[in-house]
C-alpha cells in the first residue's frame, strides 16, 4: 500500500507543478514515446533475465504491494513454535523431533502455529537444520557452516531480480534520449511544415526524455530500494530461525535458544526480554 501510496505523490507533484507552471498536461500523453521507452526497456530486462529471475521480479515486485509480512506477531508465533519444539526434544531427546521435521504439516506442534506452517520456506528452514542432527549425519558444530550456506543463497537468489530492474531503471534515461533522437529525426523530416507542427513535434521528443528520466529516479529504483528491504527481512527471518537452531543444537536451553535469536533482530520486530519470557511462559503453561 505504502508502495501505491508513494507513486500517487510522485505523479501528482510532477504533474501538479506541471500544471501549475502553465503547462498543458495533455501534452505529455504521446503514446508513441511510451511505447519507444517502454518496449525498449522491457525488451532489455527480457534479454539480461533468465526466466526464474523475472518470475522472481514479478513476486518480490507483487510484495512490496502488500509490505512485509515479518511483523511482531509473526515472531511471537515462531518464537512459540520453536521453543515448544526445542523442548520436546530437550525432554525426550532430538530422536522424539522426527515426526515433527518429516511430516511437518500434520505435526502437532506446528499446527498449533498456522502463520508458521504456511510459510514454507520457513518451516523448509527449521526442519532442513534440524533434520541432519536428528539423523547424525553432522556434529552440531558443523550445523552453522551448513546454514550459512543456506542462508547465502537464499540472499543471492534474492538479489538478482533486484540487480536486473536496477540495471533496467538505470537504462530508462538512455532509452527516453533515444525516443527524443527519434522525435527529432521526425522533427526534421516535417521542417517545412508549420510553425505549430514543429513545435508539437519538438514537444513530443522532449517528453521521451522526461519520461525516462522519471520512469527511473521516480519509479523503478525507488521500486528496487523496497524491493531490498522486502528480502531483507525474509532473509531476516530465516537467519533468526538458523540462529536458534544452531544454538539449540549446540546445547543451549530453549530459553537461551530462542534469546539468542531474539537480540538478532530490528528493533520493529524484536519483543522485549520481558514479553518473550511471558509469551515463553504461556506456551508452557498451555502445555
């Protein structure tokens, strides 16, 4: 929403002082030059892209609508789940864990938590760390190199459709001087005409550059920024759940599990050392 809400600004300012300047608006509609700097621009982001990477654009793009989804409450309903997981397997051992990390979408933990279970990727990471220590294929020291790995790829993987739309929105000025080169070569070509065409034509051209310009500094980086902050707190999230897994693994206490991916976090989204006690304790309780 924040998203649509920024766009509106951009073009009411720009057009408002447009108009306010005595310009006609009108005459910046030249479907000619849309369809020049439009067509290049996604002509060029269809040449640099692989076809996962523009689905991916497509996605992250789709989310920055929506704003992230990684607030408190989705904490809480993780912080929850991991700690009444974390010990179970502290009372009944990491083998009492198996059911869970198969068949996590029948566990009787995770249900209890369907924010959580809906986040495939998330449950992916919680029970793709656990799993290697339930089966003994690695030490529990080993457990961090193992997720760290997952975890850069996870930032890469969010990082190049965001690379290729900057790239793309970096071009725009360049491609709204080639639709102003354009308006001018058919400028030229009407030069003996009247005065008023002329100048209709010259104003044509000119707005392909203003188009361009603002496609890209009004648009699209401002697009690829939130696109950054987006990833940046799914990459969040998933660290924050590694964090926990690696300690839990390397003999921490649940408690001290779950707080040491608790100081890991923004202050947005970080609950207090008193609320994650509390919230801790009702799980607790319940159980």
């Amino acid at each position: 929403m924040i998203v649509i809400i920024g766009a509106i600004i951009v073009t009411a300012s720009v057009l408002g002082g447009f108009a306010m300047a005595g310009g006609n608006i009108l005459a910046l509609i030249q479907p000619a030059e849309f369809i020049v700097i439009g067509g290049a621009g996604f002509g060029a982001l269809v040449i640099m892209s692989p076809k996962k990477v523009l689905m991916d654009m497509c996605k992250q793009a789709g989310a920055t609508l929506k704003g992230s989804p990684y607030g408190r409450h989705t904490y809480e309903e993780l912080f929850k789940a991991l700690y009444e997981l974390f010990m179970l397997g502290r009372r009944n051992g990491m083998v009492a864990l198996e059911e869970h990390v198969m068949n996590p979408e029948t566990s009787s933990i995770f249900t209890k938590y369907p924010g959580f279970l809906k986040n495939h990727h998330a449950v992916a990471m919680l029970c793709g760390g656990l799993r290697p220590i339930i089966d003994g294929k690695v030490k529990p020291d080993q457990l961090k190199l193992l997720l760290e790995i997952e975890l850069d790829a996870l930032d890469d993987e969010h990082h190049k459709p965001i690379d290729v739309l900057t790239k793309t929105a970096d071009a725009m000025p360049g491609f709204g001087i080639v639709a102003a080169v354009l308006g001018i070569v058919v400028t030229m070509s009407s030069i003996s005409g009247p005065i008023e065409q002329i100048g209709h034509h010259v104003a044509a051209a000119l707005v392909g550059t203003f188009l361009g310009i603002l496609l890209s500094y009004g648009f699209l980086n401002p697009l690829c920024v939130n696109m950054q902050f987006t990833g940046g707190s799914e990459l969040a999230y998933s660290r924050c759940i590694a964090t926990s897994v690696i300690g839990f693994a390397n003999g921490m206490a649940p408690i001290m599990a779950v707080e040491v991916a608790r100081r890991g976090l923004s202050s947005e989204v970080k609950p207090s050392a008193e609320a994650l006690e509390s919230m801790l304790k009702s799980v607790t309780a319940k159980g």
